[in-house]
C-alpha cells in the first residue's frame, strides 16, 4: 500500500538505490525506501539535486515543501500526464459560468456545514450541552446559503458559521491552555490556532496529491477564487473534510492530552509547534487517513480513499454526468 512520508531536516536529500536518505542533527544517516511512497513531505531547508528529482519523477512521487513556520509553500509534482485538456476546458466552463460556479460554491458549503453540523450534535449527544444554542444559531444562518447569488455573499455566511463554530471548542475540550477567543491565522497566536493551521496545510496537501491522481487541475476551483497565486480545488474540497478529519483530531489529542503547551514554541510573531509537536500530529493525522469506514455498497474504504471517490465525484458533475453531492458524515 502506497504511503505518505514526512521529513524533518534541513540539508541534502541523496538517493541510494531505492532510498533516499539524509543526515539527522546528531549526524547519522537516515534511510527511507520509496518504493511504495506516495508523496513525501519535507519540514525544513533541504537541498535536492537533478537526478533525485528526476528518479522520484519516475516513480510518480509528489513532494510537498512547508517552510520554518509549517506553512505550505509548494509541491514537486511528475509531468502532467494524467491531465486531460478536456477536463481542463470543463473546469473553466463551469467557472466560468457565474450560475454553475454559484451551485458547485453552495455546494461546498453546505457539505462544510452539514459536517459542522455532525461534529457538534456528536459531543452534544455526550453531555456538551451548552453547544445547543450554538448548533440553532448555525441553523438559522445557514438557510441563507440557497438565497445567495454571490459566491462572495455565501462565503460570508460560511465565514460568520466557522466563528460560531470555532467558539464551540472550548467547551469540547474544557482545556484552558487551548482555549481559543479567536481565529488567527499567519501567525496563529495560541495553541489552538496553531493545531488548525497546521492540521489544515496536512489536509490540502493530502487532497492536493489526490487531485494529482484525477485528471482535474488544482488550480481551478470555485468557492476559492482561480489566481496566479495558489491552488484552489484542494481548499474547495477541504472545507467538507476539515471538521470530520482534522478537528476530531484534534479534540481527541487535547483531550487525552497527547499534546501540551511544552510541544509549542512561542515567538515575538506568534506560536509555532516544535518538531515533536508536528510529529505527534502527522502521526494522528496519517491514522485517520488510514481509518476505514462504511461507503454505500463499497464497503469499507479509508478516509483518503473517500477524498479520491469526492474528486471522482466532482468529475462526473463536469462532465454532465451525474450532480455533485457532497460527503455528510454518518454518524
């Protein structure tokens, strides 16, 4: 089975064979097969020259790169062969088509909400009582979505819900080290903020190297204005998967306390996690990608495996061939 592969280094990537390997900070030599990697993500200022780039080309690999605050900041990708200009000229069709784009917009939205939605009745059916007003309130903005005729107006909606929402986790986690009053973001200024930022840059890469395997191009989406300066379908796509899959994990690491304030470290300009911290993260993280569950008449599939059905998905709505609907957790 094909896997991610997370590097915490600064200094020449260097490929042995069917490994590549580095040198830690104590010196010794760190090797890693590739031969079932699926992408690798690289933490820190490494160095990587024309042969590795070109080996792990072959090998289809993806490399994702986040500089010294864990922010993303760009990917390494094989030529485009899975690209389809056909596709291409769809995606724009429907992006540029203000009442197509208006319903794939909505359509994000709502499956972002509904998400929101599930997460909240679920600690709500656990004794957090005092989410109930909250969940109402979410409720009532959310009937304003169908009336938009703006992508704009619904992302205000949307913005106005992720703060009433965000206001929730306190009382989830009744920890006040990760108390949050607020969502701040580059830099994020507390604990909390820190686990989403980072929780968020794991899943746009993730669904980013599932785009890499459609034929649809990250580069255009529709909640996410198109621009010269990021992707935009894979943060589409993510605002239906961060509720069920970077939040719960991150309720579920404070609440067992498997995280801290000692894995944090804070600066002049904000708070950072030190690398213990982001690995204890991407450890959690990878198994809930991993984490299989019930999929209509597929049977068990993984969470990652159900990001590529979403594409999938949204595929066939660009191709006229069946209506996009968004992922609504069961439970």
């Amino acid at each position: 089975m094909s896997e991610s592969i997370y590097i915490f280094t600064s200094g020449e990537l260097k490929r042995k064979h069917n490994t590549i390997y580095f040198e830690t900070s104590d010196g010794q030599k760190k090797y890693l097969p590739i031969e079932n990697v699926r992408d690798l993500h690289i933490f820190g200022e490494v160095t990587l020259n024309k042969e590795i780039l070109e080996y792990l080309s072959q090998k289809e690999i993806i490399l994702h790169f986040y500089n010294y605050y864990e922010y993303y900041v760009g990917s390494f990708y094989p030529r485009e062969h899975y690209n389809s200009g056909y596709m291409i000229l769809k995606q724009a069709e429907y992006y540029l088509d203000s009442e197509k784009r208006l319903e794939l917009a909505k359509c994000f939205v709502k499956g972002a909400i509904d998400n929101i939605r599930k997460v909240l009745n679920y600690y709500t059916n656990r004794g957090k009582d005092l989410l109930k007003p909250k969940i109402q309130y979410i409720e009532d903005l959310a009937e304003g979505i169908e009336i938009c005729k703006k992508v704009d107006e619904i992302m205000g909606i949307e913005g106005n819900i992720r703060d009433i929402y965000y206001s929730c986790f306190n009382e989830i986690t009744e920890n006040e080290d990760f108390f949050i009053e607020e969502r701040t973001k580059r830099p994020p200024s507390n604990y909390m903020n820190t686990l989403i930022s980072f929780g968020n840059s794991l899943l746009y890469t993730a669904i980013l190297s599932e785009i890499y395997k459609t034929h649809l191009d990250p580069r255009i989406g529709y909640l996410h204005a198109t621009n010269f300066r990021r992707f935009s379908l894979n943060l589409d796509v993510a605002e239906i998967f961060k509720p069920i899959i970077v939040d719960r994990i991150i309720f579920s690491m404070v609440n067992k306390k498997e995280i801290t304030p000692k894995d944090f470290d804070e600066k002049l300009d904000g708070v950072y996690l030190k690398e213990k911290g982001m690995k204890l993260f991407v450890q959690n993280f990878e198994e809930k990608m991993k984490t299989t569950i019930q999929y209509k008449d597929l049977g068990k599939i993984s969470y990652r495996r159900l990001i590529r059905l979403e594409l999938y998905k949204l595929e066939k709505h660009l191709l006229g061939e069946e209506k996009y609907s968004p992922y609504i957790s069961p439970w």
